[in-house]
C-alpha cells in the first residue's frame, strides 16, 4: 500500500539517481571488460569532473544573477564539456601511470586492485589539500522550477536535463561501441585481447581510449551530481560503489547491463524509502543485489562484452 | 563527525577510507613576548578540517584573538599562547586530539571539544588528567550527567534539553504547527536534541513523525519526498549544514510549502553558501548569540577585531568562543606565576565572569546558569535574529 500510493514522486528523483549511477557504472564495466580489473579510483575521476565543472561554473558565473536562456544552455554545455575532459585526463592518466607499468611487468590481479584503491585514496586526499574539505556548492546555472506533473509527482527542470543529458551520453556511448572501428576495437580486446592482438589491433591504445571513454562519463556525471547536490573531495566513495554495484547487478563488462543495473539501483533505492525509515537506504540496494545475484550469478544481462573471468 | 556509511561489499575501501582520513594536527602559537614572565598554554580541541571544520574555526580564530589581546594587553603574570588539536568532529578522533593537548604539560584549559560525539569520547581523558575543558558548543544534555564523572567538564551554552523544549514551543505556540516532522542525523547530538524536541511536542499535543538519515547520506530526494508526502506544517532537522544544505536543496525540489527549521548545527553562513536559493526562510534555534546581528558596542568591537585577525566575519559560536577563553584567562590571572590544572579546574567553579553571550558562572555539575535559546531565519540570503524564544512566545 506504501508503495503505490506515492509511486510517482519516489520514481522521478530515484530514474534521476539512476541514470547518474548508470553513466558511473559504464566505467566500472568498460574497463573491466578490457583489462578484467575493477578500476576503483574511478569514483575520484567521477570527483574530478564535479570539481572541474565547479571551477567553470564559478569563473562563468561568478557571483552574479542566475542565467537564463539560451546562457544557461551554454553554461551548462560548458561544464559538462569541461568536467568530462578533466574526468577524461585524470583517467588516461591514471591507466598510463598506474596500471600501464604493472601491465608490462606482468603484475598478478591482485596487485592491480591494490594500486587502483592506492590511487583512489591519493586522489581524493589530493584534492582535499587542493580544494579544501569543506563542501562546495555549484552555482545555479538556471532557474529550476516545475515543468509538468505526471501522476501528481512533479518534475523539475533539474531532473530533465539529468536524465536528458544522461541519456543522451549514454547513446552516444551505445552507438560508439557498437557501430564505429573504436567500437569494434574495444570489443575484440574484449572478448580475447591476445587474438586482438594478432589480429593487428594496438592493445595499449584501445585500452587508453576504454579509459578515456569511461573518465568523460564519470567526468560528466561527477559534474550533473555536483549541481544536483554539492561538490566535496569525498563525494565519490558512496556514489562509487554504488555504480560498481550497479555495474555488478546488471553483468559486470556489460554496458547496456551497466546502464540497467543503474537505473534499477536508483529506483530501487527511492522507491524502497516510501516503505521503510531513510535509514535503510544503502542496505536496500545491496540487499537487491545479493538477491539478483543469488538467481543470475553472471547479472541480469550477462557478462556479454568480456569472457568471464 | 562524517560517519561513513559502511557497506559490507566493501571492506577493504571502508578500511583504507579510515586511515586516509586519518587526523592531521597542527600546532601553532601566537606571538607572545615578555622577558622572565612563565608561560601557559590554552588548548583547543575541535574540527579544524573536514566537513564541520567551519564551527571549529570559528571558535579557535576566536580563542586566538582572545589570547592575543591578553598578551598585548600586559596584564597578565603570565604569556599565553594557544595549542590546537583537530579531531575533525570526529568521535573517533576526539581521544587522540584529547591525548595531544594532554600531553602538553603547559597546557592548562581547554577550550572544547566542539561537537557532542567527541566530547563524549575525550572527556573521560580530561577528568583522569584533571584537566578543565570548557567547550563553547557541545550542548548533548547527558554531558552533565554526574553519572558520567566528566567531573572537569564545563559549557557556556544551554544543554539540547533546553534547546530541544524551546525549540518543540516555538514551532508549537509561535509557529502553531499541528504537526511536525522530525530527522535526525544519527550522531549524538542530532538523536539527543530530536529525543527532546519529541517529548516537549508531545506535551504540547503536536502530532510528531520521526525519520533518520546518517550523516553524509549524499541524496536526500527520497527523504524530502517523504516528507512532502507526508502533508506535515513543519520539518525540523538535527544536524550539522554540511548535511542540512542537501537536505534543503532537496525540500525545495518538492511542494512542500510547511515551515522548515534546524538548530545550531546549521545556524551558520556556510549553510546558505552550500545551499544557495533553497535556503531562504529556513529557521533554526540556537542556544547561541549571533554577532553579526548585534548592536552593542562591546559586540561590534569583537565583530571588527575578529574580522580584522580572522580575515572573516565571525560565524556561529564565535562570540561563545571569546568568552570561554576569557574565563579561563579570567580564572588564570589571580593564579599569578603559579598556574596549575588543577587551580583551573578549581577556579571555574567560582568564576563569575561578564561575557560577550551572558553573565557566565557554572552549577556544579558544569552548566551554565543562564540559558536563553534565540531563533534566527535566513531571509535574503542571510541569517537575521528572531529574538529569544521566550519572547516570540510571550509576543
């Protein structure tokens, strides 16, 4: 009864969450699906980008009115370009001096986790000393009001340009994989990277790009979260693992499963509350996901786009 | 404070996470000059980095200017200077910052601890070295408790008890809310002061709904759906701004139309700062007194001298923080050459000593003997005083 009754106003913000858990989680699994590692500073390229937008947003804004227009387009344009570049970087960065030396060493798996939370924790120290540790607050970039009701839940032009935004990468990203040569590239390293390699595809190249591709959507994310919310040098950790935990729920190396498995956590998540006191937000998630896992161990879709390993 | 949410599929990040933030401290010392004249030092324990670390530095930019205006004054017997321990809010942490200030024999008070959690976990370390600690903030009722044996423990400001009846009247009788929605954040002083406003609202026949939400959950869309949903006149949230401002942002996205108030925790620029438009009309109680509202002379000296060695204005709990400090240097002062701890800890028992915030003397078991609870609004983006709560009553 709990549930139905406010359906649509826990529905709205949790799609919202959701589609940012969503772009997270495609990095957790891209890189996964080349190079088999779960790549745990991706939540500080996810930071990054939320501070990278911060900064533009302050230098275009400043302390002045509230845009509008066709200026707030263009502002918000800005941000999230400039958030997924920096995400972008620090992610490059991260693959060539983090894990491409263990690359070459033959480093074992384990090595690779260890440097990945080493790297993490760097990061997110880096920018405390950098930024601060205080919480941080991304200027308006519009006037956000209600644009429409549907089912007496209100939606917000905040929530719209998440969603719109994220969908749109999310296509993008959809439509790169499947149908271009990078696309095919990333799949054939894939599915067996040393046949890729005889095959004549530049392993390091395609798995710099993987990287690459995942930091403009952590990046990008990082930016949409940190004007929903607030930007702050930790802000990555629980968004992190919640994504990675999405990436999981729909089959890790999968990204149309990563996509889903966000989405599904953010409503799951939202809806959940309707029932049950806040308190209970984070254990509902990973309790959905012992469960979907206890029935599909591989995932809702399945491990598709790497072998598994 | 910044109590992770701990997640049991990740173990091994939750542990790294925990020596990542590990406590920095740092040590620093105003100038102090005066040939033979012994020298002491006042302690400051409280957050001076992490999520709360803006109500730390309010109190310790305070304790300093206090501390440098008595040594420039050249009264006393004695140099002062100041030693600070971070413990980022952080119950955790509160020991070890404790031990530091401990540690250092020329420490003689203490100004803190800050937040109620850390207090609670340092204070059993103060009263085994007998060392007074007078904090300008920590208001969680049970500190007082001689149950406890924080037997050197003292505070300038009401306990939440006093906070949390004041606070359940106003929205009550001045508010006339029929019905009040309560969250708090799960730390000691958020469940104390939601514990009290609870049992005044339900002797004042209010009907009351209750939720928690940890500190440094990151969405609140859920909560402040909940609370929409839930048709109540009035929400009150226990807690500090880093996590009140999401709060707000969150509430304005809902069509929620009720009164929305917090207490001292967010009582601070800092929360209008994080949570830019959607803090316009929030209320909050404070046991505190705010400078930047004030209009006496001896305040708006302190307002332009803080500001003038801060290089900010000066934020909650500042004006609380100068007077804590200068009843210590007040207690210190007869002692002459011959400052010891325990002669501190002696000495505040009798102290009777004008601040800036009221006329300070101590009941034996540490509270302070006056007790007014303001109520302030943010109203065009910045935060402007009410009046106490006895007189919004009275009307």
């Amino acid at each position: 009864m709990c549930l139905s009754q406010h359906f649509w106003q826990f529905l709205i913000p949790g799609i919202t969450l959701g589609c940012l858990y969503a772009l997270i989680a495609i990095g957790y699994t891209l890189v996964y699906g080349v190079l088999q590692l779960i790549n745990f500073a991706h939540s500080e390229v996810f930071m990054t980008g939320g501070f990278a937008g911060l900064f533009v947003c302050q230098a275009l804004v400043g302390t002045g009115k509230v845009p509008h227009g066709a200026q707030s387009v263009s502002y918000m344009l800005a941000g999230i370009c400039c958030s997924a570049v920096f995400g972008a970087i620090v992610a490059f960065l991260l693959e060539r001096v983090a894990y491409r030396p263990l690359r070459r060493r033959n480093a074992p798996r384990l090595i690779y986790l260890i440097t990945a939370i080493g790297a993490s924790l760097f990061l997110f120290n880096l920018a405390g000393k950098l930024f601060g540790r205080d919480k941080a607050n991304i200027p308006d970039l519009y006037t956000d009001g209600v644009v429409f009701t549907v089912f007496g839940a209100q939606v917000r032009v905040q929530q719209l340009i998440i969603v719109g935004a994220a969908v749109a990468m999310m296509l993008a990203l959809d439509t790169v994989v499947n149908r271009t040569k990078l696309g095919a590239g990333i799949r054939a390293v894939a599915q067996d990277s040393q046949t890729a390699s005889l095959m004549g595809v530049n392993i390091n190249r395609v798995i710099s790009q993987t990287f690459v591709i995942g930091g403009l959507l952590g990046g990008a994310a990082g930016f949409l979260f940190g004007t929903y919310l607030n930007v702050h040098y930790q802000m990555g950790f629980l968004p992190g693992i919640k994504a990675f935990a999405a990436a999981v729920l729909g089959g890790i190396g999968n990204i149309r499963g990563a996509m889903l498995g966000g989405l599904l956590l953010g409503i799951v998540e939202s809806v959940s509350q309707s029932c049950m006191s806040s308190q209970w937000i984070d254990v509902v998630a990973f309790v959905v996901l012992i469960l979907v896992l206890m029935f599909r161990p591989t995932g809702i879709l399945g491990q598709r786009l790497g072998r598994a390993a | 404070m910044h109590k992770k949410t701990v997640i049991a599929a990740a173990p091994i990040l939750i542990g790294t996470l925990a020596l990542a933030s590990c406590s920095s401290s740092k040590s620093s010392s105003s100038s102090s000059s005066g040939g033979n004249k012994p020298g002491y030092t006042i302690g400051f324990q409280g957050p001076l980095t992490g999520p709360n670390a803006q109500l730390g530095i309010n109190i310790d930019n305070a304790v300093k200017l206090a501390v440098a205006q008595a040594n420039a004054s050249g009264s006393l017997p004695f140099t002062l200077k100041v030693a600070e321990a971070d413990d980022q809010g952080d119950p955790a942490k509160g020991p070890t910052a404790a031990q530091q200030l401990i540690g250092n024999s020329n420490v003689v008070g203490v100004v803190g601890p800050t937040f109620s959690g850390a207090t609670k976990a340092a204070e059993p370390l103060f009263a085994q070295a007998n060392l007074a600690s007078v904090s300008a903030s920590a208001t969680n009722s049970t500190l007082t408790d001689p149950a406890n044996g924080f037997k050197t423990f003292f505070r300038i400001v009401p306990p939440d008890s006093a906070q949390g009846t004041s606070a359940a009247d106003y929205m009550a009788k001045v508010l006339k809310a029929k019905s009040v929605y309560l969250i708090d954040d799960k730390s000691d002083y958020g469940v104390g002061l939601c514990g009290n406003i609870k049992a005044q609202l339900g002797t004042d026949g209010v009907q009351v709904t209750g939720d928690s939400v940890a500190a440094g959950t990151n969405d609140y869309s859920a909560v402040a759906t909940k609370v929409a949903n839930s048709g109540t006149q009035a929400l009150y949230y226990c807690g500090y701004y880093a996590d009140a401002a999401p709060l707000a942002k969150a509430m304005k996205n809902t069509p929620y139309t009720g009164k929305t108030l917090s207490d001292d925790g967010t009582n601070d620029p800092k929360f209008i700062a994080l949570a830019g438009a959607a803090s316009e009309g929030w209320q909050f109680t404070c046991p505190c007194l705010s400078a930047a509202a004030a209009t006496d002379a001896t305040t708006m000296k302190f307002v332009t001298d803080y500001t003038a060695s801060a290089n900010q204005p000066p934020g909650t709990y500042s004006p609380e923080g100068y007077d804590v400090a200068n009843t210590l240097i007040t207690v210190m002062k007869p002692l002459g050459t011959n400052v010891t701890r325990a002669g501190v800890a002696e000495g505040l028992k009798t102290v009777d000593y004008k601040g800036l915030t009221k006329q300070i003397k101590f009941q034996p078991n540490g509270e302070v003997t006056e007790k007014a609870i303001y109520v302030y609004q943010v109203q065009n983006g910045k935060i402007t005083e009410l009046g106490t709560v006895d007189k919004l009553i009275a009307g």
